[in-house]
C-alpha cells in the first residue's frame, strides 16, 4: 500500500497532530452546547448530544436540526476558532512531520482531508514549516455541513484536483467515517490508531490494515 501509493490524503485530527491535546475537546464541545443554551437553542440537542465530548458532533446535531443557516454558520465559525486556538498547543503525531517530508521527497502527491476547518490545518501546517509538501491542497470543512464524513466529497474533490485515480491513493485515517468515507471513494484505507481503543473501533468498523505507530511506513519510504 505504501509503495505504491501516487497520492497520499491525509486525515488531519489524529494522523498529522493531536489538535485538542492542549486544550481538551471535552470543554470545546461544552462551550458550544452553552452558547446554544444561552441563545435558547438547548432544545436543538438530545440529552446524549448535550453531554458528548466531541464538538464535531454539536455541530452535525445543530445542522440535522435545520434551526437556519444564521445558526450553524455563527455555531461553525464559533468551532473555527476554537480550533485555532487550539493548534498553539497541538501536539505533532509521532512520526508524521519526517513522513510527510519524506513522501514528498520521493515524489508522492500529498493531500489533507478532513472535517476540520481548512484555516485550522493551513495555520497548523505553516507552523511546522509542512505547509508546501501540501500547496493547495487542504480540503477541509466548510459550510455544506452534509458534507462531512462519511460522505467522501473531500476525497473526491482531492482526487480530481491531483488528476488521481482512487486506486493509485491511499487515505490515512482514524476514524470509522474516514474508514467509510474512503470505502465510498474507492480509495485504499490505511488505519491509524494511537490507542487500543481506536484499533478497535477501526477493526469493527472494517479496516483491515490498522497501525499504531507511523514509524513503520516512514521506515519502508527509506528502504
């Protein structure tokens, strides 16, 4: 999967960096449900989605909800900037800075592909000085919530930017949606997981090629 791969598309959150290591998700989402709260929008949420730890799926919820565009576009941008926040104290994935280089010095085609805003992944990507192994070519959320995964629009907009066939790709993720989303796009999936808990939710989910550490492929690039 590694050597032959033309194109690479990375997911963001999870393979290049942890974005909420330093300032947690948990609290991210809270402020979220709170702002909804103090416009008297709590109703929007079930009980579950007021209590989960993932401010992604606020927004999925609110935008299932259909409350008018007002509302998720102030609730999004409201996530944007809580994400840029957070890249002050992202921490790199072990790995991924020397992987990404070294991809691009033998001549793959990187990408990022994410549910993450494309302003959060550019300012993260120009800090690590990683910004031209990628040029243009960060897709990323914006404000066609339906969008996100596990609808593969951000790989197929990859693909046809890059004039890449799905079989010459390979999609790096860690989560079911990015499983799904490359599933639907056709594209190979290589699975990454930093915990057991992750391996195993990718497993159920049906990748068959799950890593906990990205060292092995930087080390099959420079074999």
């Amino acid at each position: 999967m590694v050597t032959r791969a033309e194109v690479v598309l990375w997911d963001f959150d999870g393979p290049i960096c942890r974005l909420f290591a330093g300032h947690p998700a948990p609290r991210v989402a809270d402020s979220l449900v709170d702002w909804l709260a103090g416009r008297g929008l709590r109703a929007l949420l079930t009980e579950a989605e007021r209590h989960t730890a993932d401010p992604q799926e606020v927004l999925r919820a609110v935008d299932r909800a259909r409350p008018g565009p007002g509302v998720v576009a102030e609730l999004e941008e409201r996530l944007t900037q809580e994400e840029l926040r957070a890249t002050a104290t992202a921490m790199p994935t072990a790995w991924a800075d020397p992987l990404i280089r070294t991809w691009t010095a033998v001549g793959a085609r990187l990408a990022v592909t994410s549910d993450n805003s494309p302003r959060v992944i550019g300012a993260y990507l120009a800090g690590r000085d990683l910004a031209g192994c990628f040029g243009p070519h960060v897709y990323g959320r914006d404000a066609d919530l339906h969008r996100l995964e596990p609808d593969p629009c951000h790989l197929h907009r990859a693909l046809a930017a890059l004039t890449a066939a799905p079989s010459t790709a390979l999609f790096i993720g860690d989560s079911p949606t990015d499983h799904e989303a490359a599933r639907r796009a056709g594209v190979p999936f290589l699975g990454y997981a930093r915990n057991d808990r992750k391996a195993r939710l990718l497993r159920e989910a049906g990748a068959s090629d799950v890593i906990g550490s990205l060292e092995p492929v930087l080390r099959v690039l420079r074999g």
